[in-house]
C-alpha cells in the first residue's frame, strides 16, 4: 500500500528494506553527514522492517531534525518492537497509524456491499487478515502460521518473556471465554500463574494488536458493575486458530460469542480508521443485567445487543433504560449489521 502511495507521489522517493543487511549498517550508526549524501534530492524515505534496525529511534531523530525539508514513513511486521524503538526518541515528531486487520467497510468498498455481506461466516471464522481474504482454501494453513508467527516468535522475543507455554495457556484461555466477562484471577488459576503475570502478559498482547480490553460502563446504577472487562480478539480467526476450531458457524456451539468479537472488533477498526474519540464499554448489574455494547461520543450514547437469530427478541433492562433514558437503543442482526459498521462512511 505504501509503495503504491509512493508511485503516485510528485516527488522523488527512497525505498529501503532493512531486511538487507547493508541497509540495517547503514543506518544503525549513520551520521547526519552521511544520511544527506544517502538520501541526496529525495523528498520521501520510506523504510520497511524499521524494527531490524539497532538503535532506529536514534537515526529517525536525525533525519527529521538535521534534514528537516524530507518526509520519512517507517514501517514493520512487528509493531511492539517498533513502537519500543521509537516512543521516546521520536516523542513529538511523529504521527502513528496502526494498520488493523482489514475491515468490513474496505471489504464492502472493494466487493460491493452485497458480495461482502455473503462472506459474513466467513469472515466470522476465518477472520480479515489480507492474506486470508486473498488465499481461498489456503484459510487454516496460513492462520496456523500467522498465529505461530505472531504470538509465538515476535512478541516472545520481546519484553523479556521466558514462558511460551504460559502465553500460549493465556492466550487459549481467553479465547475460551470470549464474549464472557474476565477474571486476571481466574486466568492466573487456570493458567498456573499469578493474576499480575496474566495482567503483563495480557497487556503485551493489546500492545501487540492481539487483542483489546472492552470496560464495564458504570455512572448511575448503585449495583452496576466497576471494575468488570470483557477481552476480545481483533480478528476472530486468530482466535479460532488458537483453540483450533475452523467449523462453519451452523455446526458451532460458540456462534454467539464469535458473533460478538466480530461485531465489537469490526465497530473497532472503523473508529480507528475514521480517526473518531468514542469510549466503547459493555454494561452489567450484580442482577445479572446485561447489554452488550455501549458507545460514547459527542454526548451521544449508543447501547447495543447483539443477537446471531434475527427471530429472537431482545428486551433492553428497564434498570438501564431508567437510567440512561437518552441512548440509542439497538439491535444488530445479520438482517441489518452493515450499517452498524458502515454508518459513519
């Protein structure tokens, strides 16, 4: 994508893959001297793998404070290790994109919104990872790898972790109580460790874009619970690949919970893609009351269920509705889903 960018640009451009070894020594230790005759009249540096090189922070800072009039776009596989290069060097000269698993919204621009919609079960057990999208029939191989891969080499070379066991026991155990409410405690006994070694691995792994932590909503219910959170996963392939269950959704006794982390994941990706500040919550009482999703921005509120039967009827609490009698209540089937994860467009 960035390449394409590139090509269509006005100006010229460097590429360099610090895959290449005499990319990674030239500019682990580059001066500013020697970067100027490097980069000579090019407006653009776009560095890939960025994370392979020692000390990039450091090089980064020199291009944009010794050679102010370049642009430099770097990117990497691994964006745990990159960011933990750059974040201090770079503090007030970047701007950061993470680039997310693709979302329905692109999905539905490039298919067409009604060949996107007949990919829904697909989608909802293979996920929307690009390589998966465009590997038909290749779909469990490559998240076998992509789930070894992703968890199980970058990030345990990273941030000193010395039990792969552990995170692999972490990672299965909230895949198994997904759409359920999570317990660092109740992991931590599953799992053999302590709730804060579950909490540090757990956090890794939202740095990691593994995962992400959903909060209990709480402002006028005496019983709503405070301190609650759900964890779902970005994409719900890598989750299936995790517990190794890549049934169609008709033959599924998890079809409610995957279609939770779909719709909850999706509604992710389009705030981040759009750039829009929505606080994202569930909410529950210690009555068992629940409502699945609830969003906040501009001093709106939406609350939402979500019901895989489009035939089942679903009742909002009177509690909650007492005390937020300004929400947007609704209910998202797979009759109406798009525009839950469209409406912003």
């Amino acid at each position: 994508m960035i390449k394409e960018v590139l090509r269509i640009a006005d100006v010229k451009y460097l590429t360099l893959n610090a895959d290449e070894p005499d990319v990674r020594d030239l500019l682990q230790e580059a001066t500013s001297t020697r970067l100027r005759t490097f980069i000579g009249n090019n407006k653009i540096v776009f560095i890939d793998e960025a994370q392979r090189i020692a000390n990039i922070g450091l090089t980064l800072k020199l291009l944009i404070d010794e050679i102010p009039d370049i642009q430099v776009i770097a990117t990497g596989s691994s964006s745990l290790e990159l960011n933990s290069s750059i974040a201090e060097p770079l503090t007030g000269r970047k701007f950061q994109f993470n680039l997310l698993p693709l979302s329905f919204s692109e999905l539905a621009s490039y298919h067409g919104l009604l060949k996107e919609r007949r990919f829904l079960e697909h989608r909802m057990v293979y996920g929307s990872y690009p390589d998966i999208v465009t590997s038909t029939g290749q779909e469990e191989e490559l998240l076998r790898l992509l789930a070894d891969s992703y968890l199980f080499k970058d990030l345990l070379n990273l941030e000193g972790i010395k039990k792969p066991a552990l995170l692999e026991k972490i990672v299965k155990a909230l895949a198994l109580q997904l759409g359920s409410e999570v317990s660092f405690q109740e992991i931590g006994r599953l799992v053999g460790a302590d709730s804060h070694t579950v909490e540090r691995y757990i956090d890794l792994l939202e740095k990691a874009f593994v995962l992400f932590r959903l909060p209990s909503y709480n402002r006028n219910v005496r019983n709503e619970i405070k301190k609650g959170r759900k964890i779902y996963f970005f994409d719900n392939g890598i989750r299936n690949a995790m517990i190794g269950n890549f049934l169609p959704v008709n033959k599924r006794t998890d079809t409610g919970a995957l279609w939770e982390n779909y719709l909850v994941s999706e509604r992710f990706k389009i705030l981040a893609n759009k750039g829009i500040n929505a606080a994202s919550y569930f909410w529950r009482t210690s009555q068992q009351q629940e409502i699945d999703y609830i969003e906040e921005q501009n001093q709106m509120f939406l609350a939402c269920e979500f019901k895989w039967n489009p035939t089942k009827k679903k009742s909002f609490p009177a509690t909650f509705q007492r005390a937020y009698p300004e929400a947007d209540l609704r209910l998202i089937t797979p009759e109406d889903y798009d525009q839950f994860l469209t409406e912003f467009e």
